[in-house]
C-alpha cells in the first residue's frame, strides 16, 4: 500500500482514471498493477489557491483495503432487558450496541417521535412557547437532530470513530462524511437517519418509549431497578400523564446536559455528584459573504463550500474560543424550559443561508462564581440558569437581547441592528452588562484580538451577538468509576454521554453510548 496525495481545485475532482495514474506514478509502476485504491481524507486548503487536498491509499494486487463492516445486530425479542433513558447520539448508539451485545434496549424519551417534534419547535419559534418535553434539546435524536450535524471528533481516544460514521452511513447519511476532514450531515438529513436507528432497534426487538419523562430511578434491594416514568400520549395534548414503572437490572442514563430534573433527583437522593466547568458567552453572526471573503482571501466561488472558522485564545486565564460554528446556518431557540432565552445554531445539509453563526464562549470554572458555592455540586447549574433568565427577563420573551460586536467592546447600546437569522427577533441590549463581567471582559478583548490576529474583518459592526450561548456542555458531573463506567456508588446504573460530563458533541456522545453499552 502507498499513501499518496492529490491536490485539484474545487470543481475539478479527479476521475478515477486520473487516481490511478497518479498513484502508478507514485508508486513506479504501471497503471494495470494498481489494483485499487480508497479516498481516506478530503480537506479544503484555503492557503493559496482553493485547493482539495486528498489523501488516498493505493494498493498494488494482493493488497486490500482495511475496509470497516458495520456489525450485525440480533434479534433480541426474548433477551434481557437494558433500560437506555434518552434517546440523544449516546442513547441511540448503546441502543444499537445492546443489539450487537445480544441485550434488547427499552429506550425512554420524554420527548416525541423525530416528525411530531418538529411541530414544537416550529410553535417555539412562532409564538414563543417551550414545550418542556419536545423542543431543540430534547426529543428523538435529542440535542443533535437539529443541529448543523457536525462530526468533528477525530480523536480515537473514546473508541472506534469509524463504528460512529460507518452507521450513520448505513442509516442514510451521505458517505462523503468518511472522507471529509469536516465532516456534517445537516438538520435535513438528520431526522430520517434517527427515526433509521429507531426502525432498526424496534425490528430486531428493542422497544422505544415516548412522551416516557423519567422521573425517579429506585434501587431494589435485590440490586435491580424501577424506573418510574410520567407517561403522556405524546399523539394527543390533553392527554393526562400516567405513572408507569420499568424495571431491569442496567440503566444506562444518558438524559443530555439540559435534564435539570435528573440532577436534581440526584441531589435530593444524595447520590454523588461533581460541579464541572462549563463555557458560556454569545453566539456571534456574520454574514456568511463577510466570512467567506476572510477565510478565501477574496477568492470565494459559489460553487466553494461555505467558510468555516474556529479559533481558540486564552485571556486571563481563561479559554475563549469559538463553539460550535455554523457556516450558512441560522440560529434557533434552544431552551428547554419557560422564562429562559438560550440561543444556539443549526444548519441544512447545503449551508446556504446568508448568514455564518458561531459560539464565542469564555470557560467558567466553579471558582469564578464563588457567589453560587452554596449549591455544591449544582452551583454551575444556578450559574448557567440564572443567566439564561436575566437574558428572558430584558426582553421579557425569547426574543435575543442582542448588540452589534464593536458597540459591545465599547460598551455602548446599539441605535440599531441588523437582520439576523434568529427567528424570534432581537432587541437592542447591554449584553455586555447583561453578562457576567468575568465573561464580557474576556469578550470584550478577544473580538479585536481575532480580528487583529487572526480573521481581518472578523471585528466589525455588522456583526450581531446575541445572548445567550449557555448550552456548551454540561455543568454538572455524574461522577463514574473508570473501569466500570457505572455510577461511583450506584451499581448497575451508567452515567453516559454529554449529561453525564463524559462528552461533547454529537460523535464522542454516540461513542460513550457505544462504550457504556459494552460495559453493560
Ligand atoms: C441546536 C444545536 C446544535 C448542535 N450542533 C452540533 C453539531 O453540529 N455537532 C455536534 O457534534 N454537536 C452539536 N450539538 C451538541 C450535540 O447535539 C450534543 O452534544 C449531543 O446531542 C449530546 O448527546 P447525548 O445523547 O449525550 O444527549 P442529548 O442529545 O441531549 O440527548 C438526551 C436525550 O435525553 C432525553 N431526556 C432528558 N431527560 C429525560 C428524562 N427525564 N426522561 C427521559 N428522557 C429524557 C432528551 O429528551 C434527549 O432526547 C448541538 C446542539 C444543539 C442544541
């Protein structure tokens, strides 16, 4: 085998006629002793002239692909049960992985079915109004249906990446996201891929349970488990809740870092858990054009992906970085409950809307909100709620208090804002008095510093922040042994994915899922 690269400007990929010669070049033979070949990575290179780069392995004969093959699943119809509460990335993926395992997978998600869920989060952002059970965090496919379905974990660290994206393929998702260094999937795409996973779980026997809100999990003397759930007709609003118990000796509890109500019955059961840093900050929108131009130096062609960017910087101790950037994506209420305005962003598979939006959050530590100690393990939890409330309060609905990027460095009101592509409006604000000044100072000089540094143009007055970015990842930790992944002192209970402090993103959370799942 020879690794071989091959460079060609968008537009002009290479046929695979032009693969193998290059490859027989490369590799000084003849184009008939290559017997094949496979694209191991596409990047964009925006250094010089707009390049793909692509990494290729070639093959001489006898030589094969190390090709990956997605596992079978059994039919677990009569097998032991594993209750898996949320049906999030983790959720999904043990839930498959109990297949492979021979366990059969009960799934209970308070939220509704992938299509049902829409319907809310269309009301969200028309009228204002948080279900508490079905909206942009949770329901099927939980926080990572309606997302921009980035898969940006290449780290190998938690686990085999490629059982990730090889089933994500399997389920529908297009294949270019084995190649592509960035790979994303795209709020279109995503929810036939999720309600794929849900269909395969269920026909080899796993059960999946909505409008299911786990409310109380209960070790039994003999080890095993009830889990008491309030059970709503998810097809009908008026429907009153019944109780319902689930029993089985594993729970993997994998809720996502916006079940409030699961740490709080921690709290109150007094079963361990840890503060744990989290980042908060405001979610920044240019116009996608603006970005495009800084990022291509000028040279942007329609027919160029959308400009991505990151950066990471560190000011008085403290990270700053870009979180979750979405190029021509929009901005969607994420709140999962009233009285709170949390913003963060998704895009279609396309990314081709007018605007660029990305996080831009300061890391908190338990030490920079000594004011919220008396919450112990939940004093991040209040941190973070309260600042989601005073964003409510200002405007006194969901609408963003948002400012225009130099008028909050200098601390002035904005007279007036640009469009934006968040859809329950924005108000002119103080964000910069609304935030947290540990937050808001670090802010306030690191939008010049990137714009100095790093981006020329990024620091610009046509660009609105909005408040606020709060859900980075979870503020609280459900502290679990190494070896075992179960709870430090609850056997038989797994703390999994993103809720429980153990990942980030959509990828390394499937990856916990997959891990806890071998653990069961
Ligand atoms: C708008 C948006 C865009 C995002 N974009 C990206 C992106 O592009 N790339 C990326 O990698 N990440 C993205 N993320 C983050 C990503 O979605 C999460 O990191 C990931 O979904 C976490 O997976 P999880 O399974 O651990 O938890 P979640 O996805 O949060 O799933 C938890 C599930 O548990 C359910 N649940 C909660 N409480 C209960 C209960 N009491 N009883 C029963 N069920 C319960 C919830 O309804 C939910 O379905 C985005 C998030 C949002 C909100």
């Amino acid at each position: 085998m020879k690794e071989i690269e091959i460079a060609c400007p968008i537009g002009k990929e290479p046929s695979a006629e032009q693969i193998v010669a290059a490859a027989a070049r490369s590799m000084g033979v003849s184009v008939k002793a290559v017997s094949g070949y496979r694209i191991v990575r596409r990047s964009v290179d925006a250094r010089g002239d707009i390049l793909y780069r692509y990494r290729i392995e070639a093959y001489r004969e006898g030589e094969t692909a190390d090709e990956y093959r997605v596992p079978e699943y059994q039919d677990v119809r009569d097998a032991e049960p594993v209750i898996v509460i949320g049906a999030g990335p983790a959720g999904m993926f043990a839930a498959l992985h109990l297949l492979m395992r021979g366990k059969c997978p009960v799934v209970l998600e308070r939220g509704k079915d992938v299509h049902a869920r829409k319907f809310d989060m269309a009301r969200l952002s028309r009228e204002g109004i948080v279900d508490e059970d079905s909206n942009y965090c949770f329901g099927e496919g939980g926080a990572g249906t309606f997302s921009d379905g980035k898969l940006f974990t290449r780290s190998s660290k938690r686990g085999d990446i490629r059982e990730v994206l090889h089933q994500l393929v399997a389920f529908g998702a297009d294949p270019s996201i084995l190649i592509d260094a960035h790979p994303h999937i795209g709020s279109d795409r995503l929810p036939a891929i999720v309600e794929n996973i849900r269909k395969c779980v269920t026909e080899h026997g796993g059960e999946y349970h909505f409008g299911t809100r786990v409310t109380d999990i209960v070790k039994r003397a003999d080890g095993g488990f009830d889990v008491r759930a309030a059970v709503s007709d998810v097809a009908s609003e008026k429907a009153a809740c019944t109780e319902k118990t689930f029993t089985a000796r594993k729970v993997i509890l994998a809720t996502g870092h916006s079940a409030r109500d699961i740490y709080r019955m921690f709290a109150d059961k007094g079963w361990d858990l840890q503060a744990k840093g989290f980042a908060l900050g405001v979610r920044a929108e240019h116009p996608q054009s603006l970005i495009n131009r800084i990022q291509y130096h000028g040279k942007y062609q329609p027919y160029m992906p959308a400009a991505e960017y990151s950066f990471v910087t560190q000011i008085e101790g403290r990270g700053v970085f870009s979180f979750c950037m979405c190029p021509g994506g929009i901005l969607v209420p994420s709140a999962t409950g009233p009285g709170e305005t949390v913003l963060n962003g998704m895009s279609n598979s396309a990314r081709n809307s007018k605007w660029a939006n990305s996080g831009v959050v300061v890391s908190v530590e338990p030490e920079d909100v000594p004011e919220y100690s008396r919450y112990g393990a939940l004093s991040l939890l209040h941190f973070q709620m309260d600042v989601e409330r005073r964003m409510f309060d200002f405007t006194g609905s969901i609408k963003a208090p948002a400012q225009r990027m130099m008028d909050f460095c200098r601390r002035t009101l904005s007279s007036g804002l640009p469009a934006t592509s968040y859809h329950p409006g924005a108000v002119p604000a103080p964000l910069h008095e609304l935030l947290p000044e540990h937050v808001s100072l670090r802010l306030k000089y690191a939008f010049p510093e990137i714009g100095n540094k790093k981006m020329h143009g990024y620091y610009t007055n046509e660009a609105l922040l909005l408040g606020v970015e709060s859900r980075t990842s979870s503020p609280v930790r459900i502290p679990r042994d190494p070896e075992t992944l179960e709870h430090v002192t609850i056997r038989g209970l797994y703390p999994c994915g993103e809720g429980a402090g153990y990942s980030g993103g959509i990828v390394s959370s499937a990856l916990d899922g997959i891990r806890c799942a071998d653990m069961v």
